[in-house]
C-alpha cells in the first residue's frame, strides 16, 4: 500500500512538472516599454496673465513663442465603469490633422517602483511581447510610476471644422467601431461595446503644447486648462515632460531635471492625474 502511494505521489509530482515545464515553454516574453517622465510645474510661478509659458521659462527651455493646439475628450459610463477597469477611451485632434486620433488605454499602477510585477500581470491578462496592437510605457512622475498599454487608432475628420470635437454620439460610434479585441470582450462578451452604448463625453479640453529643450533632451512643456461643471472655475495644470528608452535614462535625466526645477522652486511635489481630475470635472 505504500509503495503504491508512494507511486501515486510520483506520477502527480511529475504531471505537475511536466504541466509548469509546458506553461514555461508556451508562456510569452513580458512586453518592453519605454518611459516617458512627467512633472508637475508650478503654474502660479512659470504662466503669465494670459496662461501661457512665461518668457523667462520660454527661454530657459528653449521653446519659442509657438505651441500647437490639441483638443481631447474622453468617453467613460456615469459611474466610469471603464476607468474602475482601468480602461481609457480618449478622442484627440491636433491642429491641421486630418483625422480623429482614437486611443484606447490601459493601466496598471506600479507599487514601490516594481514593474516587473505591473509587466508580469499585464502578460497574465494577454499583453505580452508578441502583441503589437499596444504601445507599452512606463509613466514616471514624481511620485508614481504606472504602466500604460495603448492602441491607437484613427477615423475621419471630413465634415468638422478645423479643431472641432464629436459631439457624445458621434465620438461613441467612433469608439466602439474601431474598439480593440481586448478592451470589446474585457470582462465579458462583448462587454466594451455595450458598455460604452451608455457613455457620457467629459470634455472637451483644449491643451497647450511647447516643444523645448532641457540638457539635450527633447522636452514638452503642456498647458491643460480643465473646467470644473460644479465649482465654474478653470484649474490650469503645467506639466513637462520627456521620453526615454530605457530606466537608467529615463532615471539620470529625471533625477537631474527635478534637481534643475526645484533650484528654480517651480516644481510641485506631486503628479498632476490629469485624467483623473478630468473624471471628476463634468
């Protein structure tokens, strides 16, 4: 009877090997991401009384006087069911642009800086490395990192004037007939679409943008004047910010851009979670 169990035991021991080595084998590469570092300006300190880039900033970062113009809205449920999913469905339009730019986002938020584990349970959920539907990024601002997985896509503009955004409808057909695979089917079939038949517009925002310069790395300089419907008052967010392949670049830049910004005391000790305060807003 022993050796019998003994033989048991063995046979469910290598099964379970035999089952790990297989999953090994079959499991993908975490997906690679780039970074990109974002920090929070003072905008007290650095606009000017018409809420743009103060001309001694303009100079310091080497912007000029030019900026593009950038509308976006965003569409979630009334009780942002695709946000507590952590899911994003943005509608963007850039000056001259010919078309809508449609960006579906997800997000995983990164604790004390470990994002292998963010990597790890993303794969888990089928973003891996053969997936190149998605732009992988890692959002670094003062105090947080998250990962973001994006898919981009585009639908047309013909029929809008210069700049103009959908209205609630037409920016929902938009979104639910280019919708990826993942996001239609996340928590149920067919779940995006049906859920997104109840969404509701927040926005529209128009944003600043000045391209500039810090320590030869290109850096972008935004403006985000966002509206909130129950207080009728405008908080301006100033946000600059800078890309990078890897950690090590992203962390020597980032590391001396804070030093930088807090010798000139108009850095804020902590991230801007634009999109959040979007949600809240309208």
């Amino acid at each position: 009877m022993k050796k019998f169990m003994h033989i048991l035991v063995s046979m469910a021991v290598m099964a379970s090997a035999f089952q790990f080595s297989v999953l090994s084998v079959c499991a993908e590469e975490n997906i690679v991401p780039d970074y990109e570092v974002k920090l929070l300006l003072d905008s007290d300190f650095v606009l000017n009384s018409d809420d743009l880039l103060k001309k001694t900033y303009r100079n310091l970062f080497e912007t000029g006087t030019n900026y593009d113009e950038i509308g976006v809205l965003y569409i979630d449920t009334e009780d942002l069911a695709f946000n507590e999913e952590g899911w994003i469905n943005r509608v963007r339009i850039k000056e001259d642009g010919d078309d809508f730019d449609l960006t579906y986002k997800k997000r995983y938020a990164i604790q004390n800086e470990d994002i292998e584990s963010a990597l790890d349970l993303a794969n888990t959920e089928g973003f891996d490395i053969t997936d190149t539907n998605y732009e992988a990024q890692i959002d670094w601002g003062y105090e947080k990192m998250t990962l973001s997985l994006s898919c981009n896509k585009t639908a047309s503009n013909s029929g809008y004037d210069d700049m103009e955004l959908p209205g609630k409808n037409a920016a929902i057909e938009m979104l639910k007939d280019k919708m990826p695979g993942k996001l239609e089917d996340w928590s149920d079939n067919n779940w995006g679409k049906d859920t997104i038949e109840d969404g509701k517009k927040f926005g529209p925002i128009y944003y600043l943008k000045y391209r500039g310069e810090y320590n030869n790395t290109d850096i972008d300089i935004e403006i985000w004047p966002i509206y909130n419907e129950e207080t009728e008052e405008t908080e301006y967010i100033t946000e600059l910010s800078f890309k990078a392949d890897t950690y090590g670049a992203a962390e020597a830049t980032r590391a001396a851009l804070i030093s930088y910004l807090d010798g000139l005391d108009i850095l804020l000790h902590s991230d801007s979670l634009k999109t959040q305060k979007i949600l809240s807003s309208y």
